[in-house]
C-alpha cells in the first residue's frame, strides 16, 4: 500500500504540474518582493558591440514588466537601441510606426487583436507607453512566427501596398512570417511547437545580422531563453539553442521569474507550530488547508519550515518538482516547505520541498527532497 499511495504522489504532482502551467500564463496583478534587488538580475553591458541580453519573463507580469523597462532604460541610456520581442515581424513594425506617431491609436490596434493573450494586459501597455514617452529612439525586432496573421499581418501588408511598397523586402518578409504562422497553427488545430523554436531562432538571427554586431536586450518567454532547456511543450531544443549554437559567448540570458510575486498571495501564516525534523525542532509557519480534487486525494496542508534552507540544501531530490504557483503563499529563493497530503482512506503522505531557484520548462518551482529517516 505505501508503495501504491507512493506512486500515486508521482502521478498527482505531475498533473499538479500540468495543472499549472496554464495558471502560469494568467498574470493579473503581481509585486516585487523586497528581499529582491533588481541589480543582481540586470545582465551588465559590458562590451561594445556583439552582444546579446536575453531576459526570460513570465508574460504580463507586472513585477517583470517593471524590471524590464529599467533594464531597457539603462541599456538605451548607455546607447543601446535594438529591442528584440517575442512578436511577429510585423507587430514589431507597427510598433515602429507608432513610436512616430502622435497617439496611440496603433498600439490600441495591435491589443485589440491580441485580447486574450496572457500578454494583454494593461501594464504591457503601459511598457510600452513608457518606451515611447521616455526611450523615444527604441527600434522593435519582432522574431516570432505569425500569430494573428489574418488581422495585424493582413492589416501591415495592406499598409505597404498603401504606402507603394509592394514589392518590397519588407512585403516578402510579412508573407514570410504569415506562412510560418499558419505552418505552426496547422490544419487539425495541433501546435508545431517545434517548427516554432526553429523559426524563432532563424528569425532572430537574421534580424540580428541585419544589425551588424550592434549590441541588443530581447524579452521572450522564460520557456525560450534557456540553451540548456528543453521547450515545454515537445521536449524539443528551444530557440535559444539555435542562438547560443550561433553567438557562444555572445549570448547571455538570464530568467526573471524570481521576480514574480502575486499580491493576492501576500498572506501571513495564520500560526506558527513546531515541527521536528531528524533531531532538530523547527518554527513552522502555517498556511492553511485546501481540498483537492483528485482521485484518492482530499486534500493538502503547507508549511514554510523557517530557516531551515541551509539544513537541506544539499539532501537529495527525487526528481519530482511543484511550481510556485501551486502555494496559497508568495515563495522566496530558499525555503523549505512540508506538504501534508490526506488520502481518502484517512491516511497522510508527508513531501518537503525547497526553492532553488530553478526553472522547469519556464515555470519557476519547488523541488522535493528528501529525508533520511
């Protein structure tokens, strides 16, 4: 029977999992913690040409947003002009248009067609309001395939047919993108998240060549960034990959998940009890019950084990992982935690996690470990 409700633990943290990547995806409202310094997240421009600083965000997310336009202030203060985003190509003209126009009649365009996307939310707007108003000279790299091909990607090629530029460079690229868009979409309502990574990464490059060596910051999704990654979806290298490949050591990334923190998790434990773990008793800040809806499970409990990080940092995982976002609470880079599971048999199952700090497939999450007995 243990062994039983052992792998049935297995199979409900990886649903758990599952579960929340798309939870990952829904940013409304978020801060950053105190204890962060966002100096220790900013990539230092420390070369004159050739360089790439690629930021993993979570999309939408305020805290990250806010990270990145200093990051972008400082760049741009420092001479950088080279934005590369995680938009088709013609998005980012748009873009480009609108940054010399005197409203925002574009931009209120390109969010129209992309309401219900987890990066339409007000303060991506408002990104890129303050890049208007305050780095006035920021040129847009859009290196995605074609999302909304048959809304902002006909709307940009009927621009250039208006404005006589068909046929142009810039015509044969648009329909470009739109074909990867529609190659990536497919026929049978199927992703081909791996074409995708491949053409992000093919995209990207031949905008960067472009260029010519002139140092550029990119924001993409944190599940993009990483050469060592796999992509969440398929399992398949991600555009990074193919970046890190091409540029070596010109290629720096960095994730700013750490960086988010949900307000409507800023809750306080509502006691703190005792827990002995092996000899040694610990302050246990307690976070409440929820009840689960899963086969043999009811529910879970949580602790935070208070400054217990530097006693297990070291035991040995087992390779089972639980996002942040799973927690009634705001986590922090290393914590220990104990998760009460109860079974519907009356029975408990005990797990404890730390925070590492590590990304799993873009999502940044606790890692169970255990404890010798």
């Amino acid at each position: 029977m243990k062994k039983y409700r052992k792998i049935l633990l297995i199979v409900f943290v990886v649903l758990m999992i599952f579960t929340a990547c798309n939870k990952t995806e829904q940013v409304e409202s978020d801060n950053v913690s105190k204890e962060i310094t966002l100096e220790e997240y900013f990539i230092k421009n420390e070369k004159p040409n050739n360089q790439m600083y690629i930021y993993g965000e979570i999309h939408g997310a305020d805290s990250i947003l806010e990270a990145e336009y200093e990051f972008w202030q400082r760049y741009y203060n420092d001479g950088m002009r080279h934005l590369f985003v995680e938009f088709p190509y013609y998005t980012a003209q748009f873009l480009n248009i609108w940054m010399e126009e005197d409203n925002n009649e574009i931009l209120d365009l390109i969010f129209s067609f992309t309401e219900g996307t987890s990066g339409n939310t007000d303060s991506s707007y408002n990104f890129f309001v303050k890049i208007k108003e305050n780095c006035p000279e920021t040129v847009f790299h859009g290196t995605d395939v074609g999302h909304q091909a048959d809304s902002i990607g006909a709307r940009y090629l009927r621009y250039l047919i208006d404005e006589d530029m068909y046929p142009s460079e810039e015509y044969d690229m648009t329909k470009k993108i739109i074909d990867q868009g529609y190659k990536y979409y497919g026929n049978e309502g199927k992703y081909d998240n791996p074409y995708r990574e491949k053409m992000m990464a093919e995209n990207f490059i031949e905008a960067y060549e472009k260029i010519q060596g002139e140092n550029i910051m990119g924001i993409y999704g944190g599940a993009h960034v990483d050469p060592e990654d796999q992509s969440f979806y398929d399992d398949v290298p991600t555009m990074a990959k193919g970046l890190k490949d091409k540029y070596e050591e010109n290629y720096h990334f960095i994730q700013l998940s750490d960086l988010y923190m949900d307000s409507g998790k800023n809750i306080k434990p509502t006691r703190v009890d005792e827990i002995e773990i092996g000899e040694k008793t610990y302050k246990a800040s307690y976070f409440g019950i929820e009840k689960i809806s899963f086969i043999n499970y009811i529910s879970r409990e949580f602790w935070r084990i208070e400054d217990a990080y530097d006693d297990f940092k070291d035991n040995p995982t087992n390779g089972n992982v639980l996002p942040y976002n799973n927690y009634p609470m705001n986590i922090q880079k290393g914590e220990v935690f104990k998760i009460v599971y109860v079974l519907d048999d009356g029975s408990e199952m005990v797990a404890y996690y730390r925070s590492d700090g590590d990304i799993w497939k873009g999502m940044i999450t606790t890692t169970e470990f255990l404890i010798s007995q």
